[in-house]
C-alpha cells in the first residue's frame, strides 16, 4: 500500500440503518445498495459514465448478495452495463477496505472515479447447508452465514473457537474492565447519538428508502431503527451478561442490522474536469493482524501503521470514528492507544452500540460520518478505525480539503 495517497472523496450516503427483522427486513442487499448508489452517483455531480470501477464491501456473501453484489447494485443503479464491479471480504472491515482498494487504484492512475462503500442485510443472510462428502449419506450440516461456517478444526485447534462475544469478554478479563465502565460506555454511545439526531446531524447523511407493503400502501424508512432513546443506566445495569460473570450484554455491544453505504472517489483530476470540490481526501489506510481471542485490539496497531504512513500523530486527529463492536473491545483499545473514554474526538455522534453494525457496510458507514463529522467542526485530520473478526484490524486517515 502506497504510504500517502491522491483519492479524495466527492460524496456519499448510507441507509437508514435497521434492526435485524425490523423496518428494511423486505428489503434485498442488492436492492438497498442499489438505491445509495443512485443517490451518492446524483449528489456528487459526477457523470456515471466516467465511473471506473464499484467496489462493494459484503460478509455474508451467501444468499441475494452472493454472486457479487457490487455488480447487481450498479446494474439497478442504472450506472452504464460498461461499470465493471466487485466484492470484497475483509470480514467487518470489508465496507473500509473496499474504499482503501479505491483509493489505492485512484492513486497508482488505475481509474479515475470509483464508487466504494459497502452492504449487509443480516435479517437476510440464510443458512447455508453442506453437501455430503460420500454417496448416500445422510449427515447434511447446517450453519448460520454471518457465523463461523464450516470451521476447520486445525485452526480450532490451534487458535481457539472463539465467539466474537467471548473475544470482547477475553479483553474484559486481561485489561480489567468492569460491568459498570462498559455500561456507562454504552450509555454514552446512546446519549450522543440522541444528541446528535437531536441537533440534525444525520439528516444529509441519510437516504430515506420508500417501501411498499402488502396491502399496496408506501411507508418512508428515514431514521436509523437499532438506537434505543429511552435507554438507562438501570436498564443497562439489569442486563443479564452472555456469559456467567461476563460484562457483555445486548446493551454494551453492537447491533445485529440491515444497512448500505455508498461513497463517490475519484483522482484530483476529477475535480479539475468536472469543477466539482472534494470533501476530503484519503490519506493513508493500513491493515493489521492480531489473536484471533483478542480480535478486538486491530485498531491498535492498524492505527498506529495509518498514522505513521500519512506522517501525523494521534494528537493530531480532530476527529476519532472506532468503531463498536464492543464496549470493552473499545475500552481494552483506548487503553492501549492513550485515549480516555470521554474524549470529545471519539465518536461524537454515537457509534455502532447506538447505530447498529451492519457488518459489510460500516467500514464505509464510519468513513461517511468522519468526514461529515470533520466538516461539522471545520476540523482537518480524522481517524477511522474497526476490529474484525478472526483476528485483524483496518484504519484510514482522512484530510478534510
């Protein structure tokens, strides 16, 4: 990866982020991607013609978003049947890699306009079933997709089983983080995302998505479902733990959600051809590697390989996106990054605990909200960072022009 980069971001939008079986549960990946494609591509300005490629993060990848799903977006996008697309898996960081493999192809002058963002529908991600190894048999297996499908024993074995619950749990025990200070993380996740919907923040930031219901009438889907408004310390605190003696709840960790994001990139050329202005430009991404058990500190050491490679410090970012998985993965990296948990840079929004994570699309989700985050404050520098499951890390370093 080229240590600093020339791709810069002309726009984008996102969903409305939903609950698993809730307001977008009718809707397919491809259709959802669709439509935030349409709209990035109309708001930016830019002519679709001149699109190079569509780059599309997607974990699941097993059911209507499998076959890619970045070329079945485009095509119901109406972007030219000459826009080539594709998929890409980096797990959880599958919607920010898709951006950084952009930017990489916009800076090594291997297209100039690109769409990048990324696409999970887990309300309907399906089970998927194996095929028997021997003639006759009757022993077929069944596993959710968005879990760890057909493992291999050898790495079981070697690395451990983990859940991603347990993974958070594992960084409770080593860093000492106690019930109370992932609740009251987790409560000021939700306060911020109030505050924040409150003030308007997310208004630009969303496409309103018409659904027709079955008896013909048509209903807007214009606000994220999962944030919980009414959330309490109390009622937080009453959780039962997902593990005897365990800290991680439903109220301190991230959602199980429906959501499409879509980002408009392109060279310095672009602007100059078309007089359209950048928002921001991609500095520097990294990725990185960790225990598959503590998968939850990749922020650490991605973060540390961004920042060196775009020649700034974490002091210098005026705004920090980590995503939540969560509390205590969030706590345990914090920790390890010298970060307090209240400092007014992390996520001054809200994050996933309140958002929802839809796995695939909230690499982009995170990139969208820094740089409308960035343009709030008039700051320069931000962060984004995330965990991924089985063990890696993945950050990008924005500049706001």
């Amino acid at each position: 990866m080229d240590e600093k980069m020339d791709c810069f971001v002309y726009g984008g939008i996102r969903s409305p982020i939903a609950r698993r079986a809730g307001a977008l549960a009718s809707v397919r990946p491809d259709d959802l991607l669709g439509l935030c494609i349409d709209a990035a591509m109309r708001g930016s300005g830019l002519p679709s013609s001149h699109v190079d490629d569509v780059i599309v993060g997607c974990t699941s990848q097993a059911g209507e978003d499998a076959r890619n799903v970045a070329r079945h977006a485009l095509l119901l996008a109406g972007l030219p049947v000459g826009v080539p697309g594709q998929t890409v898996n980096r797990l959880c960081g599958s919607g920010m890699q898709a951006v950084l493999s952009a930017a990489q192809a916009a800076s090594s002058q291997q297209g100039e306009l690109f769409v990048a963002g990324g696409v999970e529908s887990m309300t309907r991600a399906p089970f998927v079933i194996s095929k028997s190894e021997t003639a006759f048999a009757r022993e077929p297996k069944i596993f959710e997709s968005l879990g760890a499908r057909f493992p291999n024993p050898k790495i079981v074995h070697e690395f451990g089983g983990d859940a991603m619950p347990q993974t958070a749990e594992n960084l409770a025990r080593e860093f000492g983080i106690s019930r109370l200070e992932v609740d009251e993380f987790a409560m000021a996740s939700q306060r911020k995302y109030a505050e924040a919907a409150q003030a308007g923040f997310y208004e630009e930031e969303i496409l309103p998505i018409e659904l027709k219901g079955r008896k013909g009438a048509w209903t807007i889907v214009a606000q994220d479902e999962h944030p919980r408004g009414d959330t309490t310390m109390k009622g937080l605190q009453a959780l039962r733990p997902l593990y005897a003696d365990g800290v991680v709840t439903a109220g301190n960790a991230s959602g199980v959600n429906d959501g499409a994001v879509a980002l408009v990139l392109g060279s310095r050329g672009i602007s100059e051809r078309f007089g359209v202005r950048p928002r921001v430009r991609i500095v520097a991404g990294a990725v990185s590697g960790v225990a598959p058990r503590v998968m939850g500190l990749g922020p650490v050491e991605a973060s540390r390989k961004a920042l060196e490679r775009a020649g700034l410090a974490l002091n210098q970012m005026d705004v920090i996106e980590l995503n939540e998985a969560f509390a205590s993965q969030v706590l345990a990296c914090l920790k390890l990054m010298g970060l307090a948990s209240d400092d007014v840079r992390l996520n001054a929004n809200g994050g996933a605990i309140a958002i929802g994570h839809p796995l695939g699309a909230s690499g982009a989700r995170l990139i969208l909200t820094a740089m409308r985050q960035l343009e709030r404050i008039e700051g320069r520098f931000a962060l984004a960072t995330m965990c991924i499951g089985l063990g890696q890390g993945i950050a990008v370093v924005l500049e706001r022009r």
